[in-house]
C-alpha cells in the first residue's frame, strides 16, 4: 500500500518554507524537537540555518539551498568555511537542497567530508529533497503542518439509533410551530389548528416500541416527556372545539359566541390550559437540552 513518503510531492519554491520543513525534517530524523532555525533573515547565519544535537547528543547544522537545479562544489566549499565559525563548534554539517538526488554530488561530498575528519574538522553529508521529504514523513503531525492538504478527510461515522431517533424528534415535534404556540399562546384567544398539530402526530405515534431509545437516561427522560405531551394534548383535545373556517380552535366555542358572553365554564378552561402549557414548555425544554447534550457532542 502506498505511503506518504511514496508520494512524488515537488519542493516549495519560498526558501523560508524550506527551511520551516528541512528544521521539521531535522526533528524526525534525529527524533529531537528540540532543533531549531538559526537567527532571522538578514542576520549573519555562519553558513547554519537549522542546528540541534543528534542521536548521540553532538551539536549538527542545516545549510538549507532551494536550489531545484542543483549545489556546485564551489557553492558548498564556500559554506562549510562560513560554518567553521559556527559556535559551538559543529561536529557535522549538512547541506539541505531542494535538487534532485545526484551521484556525482554525493561523491564528491564524501570525498570532501573524509578529508576534513581526517585532519579533526567537522564532516559533511548533502540530503536531497527525496531524503528531506523521506524524513519529513516520519511524523504525520509535521507533515500536515507543512502540507494541510495530504491529511485525510475525516470518514463521518454512521449516526447510532439514539441520534436517528432524536433526529426524527425534531423532524416531528420541532419548536415551531406547537411549542412556540404553547409557550406564547393566551389560549382564552383562538389559535391555528395546524399549529398545534405536531404536538397531537407526536402523542399518535410515539408510544411504539421503535420509538425507544437505548441510552437508559435518555430513556427515562422520553417516558416522562410523553407523559407530559399526552397530558397537555388531552386538555387541548378536551377543550377546544373548531371554529370559524374550521382552521382555528378555540375553548369558545361558535355556539356560545352566538349566544352570548363567554360563560365561566369557557373561562375556565382558557385558565387551566394556559396553566398546562406553562407546565410543559419546560420540560419539552428540558428534554432537547438533555438530548443535545447526550448526542450532539
């Protein structure tokens, strides 16, 4: 199966990005987050942009080239003088470019390095862009801080039965219309008939075993809100009779407004809904909280 570091990915051509990924590359390389950029732009460097201390803890630097075409011996000659003034000395430096692996460069730069440890000086490697990208690959974390767009989509999970089952609550039984109308309505007034209809569709169809969700709480908390939505449908029910063009209800009924002032019985039945109602929008309220505070996270 393919991996990142199988990918043909081209190098940045800002030479601060590469010096932001060669210090990264650094990092999972000799497993030290400790390595670090050397100095800002426009600060004498001495031939370092990136040091740290390797596996057995001696002090290396970066010479960093984003030089897609390639480093001549003569441009890394004049490198390693500028790094021999590094301090503390370095025990090793490496020549960073963004070129393509080459042969002839490696040779020549094992050639050079065998001749200045033979006299006591620090030796020199040249990674190419493959092995900076090699070794950027290591650690996905510093991956997809310099590349965001290789980091997998996340694969959204199939919503569980209790999600589905809250999710088809709210498709039924949303805030608007019903619970608005109950919490605003002064039910001496007359109201929608369709408003109020996903409080009675609730009652009709939720008391069926599909309808139960497996989460104990969440459970509970449906038994008890059912309770109180067959409670408040019962009195809507019971005391409202249609009127009008038979879209409205009303505890007055068309009769009695024929007849005369409301009666203390019609009265009365505004007075005991009104109650109800402030009753049950909190605990239709309540139940949603809980729901979201179950599922939604």
């Amino acid at each position: 199966m393919p991996t990142y570091a199988d990918l043909k990915v081209d190098p940045p051509r800002s030479w601060d990005e590469f010096e932001a990924i060669a210090c990264s590359s650094a990092k999972n390389r000799w497993n030290n987050p400790n390595f670090t950029r050397h100095g800002r732009q426009g600060q004498k460097q001495d031939g370092v942009d990136v040091y740290g201390d390797d596996n057995d803890g001696k002090l290396v630097g970066l010479q960093c080239k984003n030089t897609v075409s390639g480093v001549s011996q003569v441009v890394i000659a004049e490198e390693v003088k500028k790094a021999e003034a590094f301090t503390p000395p370095l025990t090793h430096l490496y020549i960073a470019t963004t070129a393509d692996t080459d042969r002839n460069m490696q040779s020549t730069v094992r050639t050079l390095s065998t001749v200045r440890e033979a006299s006591g000086k620090f030796g020199v490697s040249i990674l190419f862009w493959t092995d900076i990208w090699q070794d950027l690959t290591k650690d996905e974390t510093r991956l997809f801080q310099h590349y965001p767009q290789l980091r997998p989509r996340e694969v959204k999970q199939k919503p569980t039965h209790d999600e589905r089952l809250f999710h088809k609550f709210q498709t039924v039984f949303p805030f608007e219309p019903a619970v608005r109308l109950l919490r605003e309505q002064d039910f001496g007034a007359s109201f929608s008939k369709k408003a109020i209809r996903p409080l009675l569709d609730f009652v009709e169809t939720w008391d069926q075993p599909e309808k139960e969700f497996l989460d104990p709480e969440l459970q509970d908390a449906l038994k008890s809100f059912y309770k109180a939505a067959e409670n408040m449908a019962m009195h809507v029910v019971g005391k409202t009779v249609p009127v009008g063009n038979m879209e409205y209800l009303s505890v007055f009924s068309d009769a009695q407004r024929a007849v005369g002032p409301r009666p203390p019985s019609v009265i009365e039945d505004a007075r005991i809904l009104n109650e109800e109602a402030s009753k049950f929008v909190p605990v239709y309220e309540q139940f949603l909280r809980l729901c979201r505070c179950k599922l939604a996270g």
